[in-house]
C-alpha cells in the first residue's frame, strides 16, 4: 500500500503536563509529585504526531510565536516525522502554552494562555495541496476564528474538488456561535468526530443519537460522537450503532479523542469498513489513556492489536 498523505490544520500549542495534582485543598507551598514534562499539544500536534507514527506523510498546518516554545514545538514535531514547513511563525504572539494538572485517576485540569495558535487564517494556508494528499483533518472548528470566518468554506470546497476526504474535530465553542458557527462547513465535512459534550452543548439535543442526526441531516456524511470511557456512537446511511471502548484505568485521558481522530482516519484511508475503524480507533484511544502525555506514546499496528487482544479476547479483528 502507498503512503497516505495527510494534512492537519489547526491548534499548535506547549503542554506542560504534571501528574498527580489533586484538588487544591491539597496544595502546599512545596510539595513533590511523580512527573513532570514538556511535549508537543493542541489537537492538531496531537493527531499529526499519532499519524507519523502510524506511518503516514502528514503535513501540519498551524501558528506558533516566534519564540523558545515555538522553536521547541517545531523540532518536537521535526523529530517525529512531522512536516512542518507550513507551521507559521507569528511574532506578535506568544506560542500558546497550556498546563495540565492531571489527578490520580487520569482527569485533568487544563490552564492556558491565549497565543498564535489561535490566529491562523487563510493566508496561512498552503497555496496547494500537498502532492498526493489524500485527506484533511480540521483538529478543530471553534479554534481558528479568522479561518472559519473567512477561507475555511472556499479552501474545503477545492479539497472536494480535488478528491480529498475532509476529516473534522470540534473544539469548544468559546465564542457561543452554536451551530450556525459551523454549519457552513458540515456538507464538506466526510467523518465529523466531536466529543459528546460539545455535540449535545451545540445541537441542544439530550443523547448522542439525536445529536447525530442533527449532523448527518446538515451534510455531514459519516458522524462519531465520541464518549469517553463509554466508546462512541457512529452513524451514517448504512450503519447506526455503538461502538465500545476498552476498560482501562487510565494514567491520563489527555489528547485521547486526537489518538482516536488520527487512528480512525488511517483505518478509513485504509479501507476498512466504517464500523470497523470506529472499534480500533476506541481500542487506540483507550490504550493512549495508560501513558502520561497527549502524543508522547509513539503508536502502531501492533501494539493497538496486542492491546485489543489483551483486553478484549472475544473482540473480531
């Protein structure tokens, strides 16, 4: 099979992740814990990098500050096989950093500083297409407020007309558009995958099937709401159904639904069968869940079946 070729548009930002933090009741004004790092984030970062890893020439469109961060993040992502050369420098912004303070159980807190990440516009954009690229994933609408206002609808629009498969996450919604923010976008949209949360939040339905629907009706061909620890619910005009995660007890859920976005987008480049792809990509997810990072787990076919079988013994590949 030849390379898939991938681009990624959106946020780019320096996670500082720190693990145990519990409630700050807690805190003292020193205190010792387990881990402490610096890696690669934002939703694009995190789904490029799972994709380098799965084998795949993907390419990662997005801003950071022309600053230490931002030339961190850049070699991060060089060294993992990402291409970089459409990463914007911005230097009137400072790389967006966030810190995550994960508990015991693998919940997180997650605090942040507004910085380049979220100034990409169509300028920013490549001029073509990356030769032989197959798909665009959109990691994710809500975070690229000049984009999405002006050049996202046209730049999507060329991809269809260029054959190429427009995978999209959800981000949330900071600015309250709800659903007219990106209904212009869903009839280009081929897999829209947002979380359970945003998907209720926005389409002021009460269950993930409804929320679907709400979807598929406006355009969108193949819909996955992700669920967390409950798998996700998949919908399109030949199948509608659950698909389960794998029980773990996780170390950090950090960046899991970017894992699932960029395993489920290989599965479909693929060719695998839709539902197919929904139930290895959960399988994906649930095992990022067990290492510390949002990216930091270097990912592949193997392990993801190893898992699968370890975990799921009756489970059909």
């Amino acid at each position: 099979m030849s390379v898939m070729s991938v681009l990624c548009i959106g946020s780019s930002v320096i996670d500082i992740t720190a693990y145990p933090v519990e409630a700050g009741v807690t805190w003292k004004e020193k205190q010792r814990i387990s881990d402490i790092r610096i890696l690669p984030g934002g939703d694009a970062v995190n789904q490029s990098v799972h994709l380098a890893a799965l084998g795949v020439d993907v390419a990662l469109c997005g801003c950071v500050g022309d600053d230490q961060n931002g030339q961190l993040l850049a070699d991060a992502l060089h060294n993992r096989g990402v291409d970089t050369r459409f990463l914007r420098r911005k230097t009137d912004f400072q790389t967006t950093a966030s810190l995550v303070l994960v508990n015991g159980v693998g919940e997180r807190h997650t605090f942040s500083v507004k910085g380049a990440h979220s100034t990409l516009a169509k300028e920013d954009l490549p001029d073509e297409f990356p030769t032989d690229c197959q798909a665009i994933s959109l990691a994710s609408l809500f975070s690229m407020t000049s984009l999405e206002q002006d050049g996202l609808a046209e730049y999507l629009k060329q991809a269809k007309e260029n054959g190429i498969l427009v995978f999209a996450d959800l981000a949330s919604d900071k600015l309250g558009q709800g659903l007219p923010g990106i209904r212009p976008f869903l009839p280009y949209i081929d897999y829209f995958l947002p979380s359970l949360y945003d998907a209720l939040t926005m389409t002021c339905t009460n269950n993930a099937e409804s929320a679907a629907r709400v979807y598929h009706n406006l355009g969108v061909r193949h819909v996955i709401i992700k669920c967390g620890e409950k798998g996700c619910f998949c919908l399109d005009d030949t199948f509608s159904g659950w698909i389960p995660a794998v029980p773990v007890k996780p170390v950090d859920t950090t960046g899991a639904g970017d894992c699932m976005g960029a395993v489920f987008l290989t599965r479909i480049l693929a060719g695998e069968l839709f539902a197919d792809a929904c139930s290895y990509a959960c399988a994906a997810a649930s095992y990022s869940t067990l290492f510390m990072g949002a990216s930091q787990i270097k990912l592949n076919d193997r392990k993801i079946r190893e898992f699968m079988e370890e975990q799921t013994p009756k489970m059909s590949f």
